[in-house]
C-alpha cells in the first residue's frame, strides 16, 4: 500500500498548475515504483481563492475551476484562511510548495511563507530564486533544526538537476566559476532580432507564447538572470550573494545594427551570466557579449538555457537545457520531492 504525503501549494500559476497534472500523470508510476501516493490537502492563490480538504482536492477540479476564472474556494471542505501565513499553519500537510512569482530585490513575501511553513514543519520545496539569494542561510539553518529540507532545484534552469548535482554525483568537488546563458526570454528576444525582428515585435511574439512577461523589464534589464547568478554563487559557491551586486547590463542597448554586424563577423550577441573567483574577490556579472562559434554558447536559440561549469577536479561541465516550459519546472519540484523522500 503506498505511503499517503499530503502537500500544500502556495500558488497556482502555469508552475503550480503543471505541477499538478504532473502529479496526475504520475501517481501510478509514483505508488508502484516508490511506493508513494501524493496528495494536495490545500491550494491558495493570489486571486483565485484557496481551498483545503484534509482528504486530498481533486485536482482535476481544481484545474477546472482555476481555469474558468472561478475561485478554488468551492472545492474546500472547511473555511480557507484568505492569508499565506495563517493558511500554511491551518493545512494538514507535511510538504509546502511554493511557486508564487519572484520578488528579486527582497525575496518576499515568499521568504517568509517558506519560514512559516518550516516553523510549522512542513518540507519546503520550491521554485522562486528570491528567497534562495535572500535567505539561504537563515532558511538552510532553520530547515536543520526542524529536522526538515528546504530545496530549491527549479529555481534555477527550470527542472534541469544543477542543485542536486553538486549534492550528489558532483559530492567533493569545488566550483571554481561558471558561465552560461540563464534567461530564456531574452536569448529568445535577440534570436528574433536577428532574424529581422524589431525589438518590440520580438517582445509582442514573447508574449503571445507566454515567455514574456507583460512588464518585460526584469527580463531586458537583467534582473532575472542577475538574481540567477546571485542564487547559483549563494548556494553553490557557499558566497552570500544579492543581485544587487552583480555586475549587470541588460539587452536595451543591442540594436539591429549590432545584430546585422555580429552576424556579418558570423558571431552571435548572447545575454552571458558568469561568475568567478579572482585575485580580487568574487566577480559576477551579467552582461550582452558576442561570441562566435567556437563557445558553446553560439549554438543556444530560443528559449533554451546552458550553464557551463569550471571545477577544480573537471575543468568544465556543461548542461543545457532544451526550449523549457513549465512542465519542466515542474519536474524540478517532483525531483526534489521524490529526494526528500529517498533520504528519510
């Protein structure tokens, strides 16, 4: 009989939605080959209600009514708490998932949900970078002395297994530097002006496949690849890190005729992330380069990522990630779920 563990989600976008289909598609997988049956015992969105049964939602319901624009509320059994805080500490759940949108500056309010959640002693897994650059420490000390997890592996290159590879495979070795391409909508947005595109038809087709945000300008002036590159030095690199601090140039200033002349050389512009040590200390930047067919960075389109990493034991190890979507992402939370589990 597989073991019944009940979840929570915090959020219900794209992320959380395709978390939840893919909860769907692989519960048998799940009970035969783990053993495990997962159950969402709550759901609270930021506009469309939440609900709890200590019994377990139909999912399926939920999706439907998420997606007809109603509120989740008709789905709970007992009386939703309309607050975060006070919502975590009523749902009986031992996994809180939390994939609201980030807040690269502060992290919140998501960092203190995830504290509410560990307070209250539920694992905590998510997919947000603000409170893995903002509170890594606290929230890594606090989940140890619960006796809890806290992790994070979609923040990160969507589900791609960049945190648990250093926890695991990578165990011993030491991250020297990294460089790569974080930011999806930005390598897509500079592939279309190289075809031909003006910078604003390019944001126009971004959004209309939903890689663009309507207000695209964590995107264009580097904010997200920055608090990318702050979340992969504070965890990875063990450098407490902001974005704040990060050397950044977003794309705004690459303009067609930059393109056209890159492209002449048979050379690409690229949004690069990179960090590294250097006899000075730490520099992470996030800056527009051209690179030519030589770096494994030229051949990067769409919305695909890479990261390239230099070890002191592998001089360099790449990863890339091809055309991500949320369904991705939402494998990261099922890994890092299924990890927490195989550990206990």
């Amino acid at each position: 009989m597989p073991k019944v563990h009940r979840l929570c989600l915090v959020g219900f976008g794209n992320v959380g939605q395709a978390f939840a289909r893919l909860l769907l598609k692989k519960a048998p997988e799940l009970a035969v080959r783990y053993g495990v049956s997962a159950t969402v015992t709550g759901i609270i969105t930021g506009s469309h209600g939440a609900a709890i049964n200590p019994e377990g939602l139909n999912l399926e319901a939920a999706l439907d009514v998420y997606e007809t624009g109603k509120k989740l509320d008709a789905l709970s059994t007992v009386d939703p708490p309309e607050e975060a805080q006070t919502f975590i500490r009523t749902c009986p759940a031992e996994f809180m998932f939390e994939v609201t949108p980030v807040d690269p500056h502060r992290g919140q309010p998501a960092l203190q949900t995830i504290k509410t959640a560990l307070s209250a002693g539920m694992h905590v897994i998510t997919a947000n970078k603000g409170p893995v650059v903002h509170g890594y420490q606290a929230l890594t000390e606090l989940a140890k002395q619960q006796g809890l997890r806290f992790m994070f592996e979609s923040a990160v290159m969507d589900g791609a297994p960049i945190f648990s590879l250093f926890r695991q495979p990578l165990v011993g070795a030491n991250l020297l530097g990294f460089e790569g391409i974080l930011n999806s909508c930005t390598n897509l947005l500079l592939g279309l002006m190289e075809a031909g595109k003006t910078f604003e038809e390019a944001l126009d087709y971004g959004r209309s496949i939903g890689i663009t945000e309507t207000d695209p300008s964590n995107d264009v002036d580097g904010w997200d690849a920055a608090i990318k590159v702050a979340a992969l030095v504070t965890a990875l690199m063990g450098i407490p890190l902001t974005p704040q601090e990060v050397d950044r140039t977003g794309i705004r200033g690459i303009t067609p005729e930059m393109l056209a002349e890159a492209k002449l050389a048979g050379e690409r512009w690229k949004l690069v992330c990179s960090a590294e040590h250097s006899p000075n200390g730490l520099v992470a930047r996030v800056s527009p380069q051209r690179v030519g067919p030589e770096s494994p960075l030229y051949a990067v389109n769409g919305t695909s990522s890479y990261c390239q990493f230099k070890l002191d034991v592998l001089p360099g190890l790449g990863i890339l990630e091809y055309n991500p979507g949320p369904e991705t992402t939402a494998y990261g939370l099922l890994a890092d779920f299924l990890n927490i589990l195989e550990v206990q």
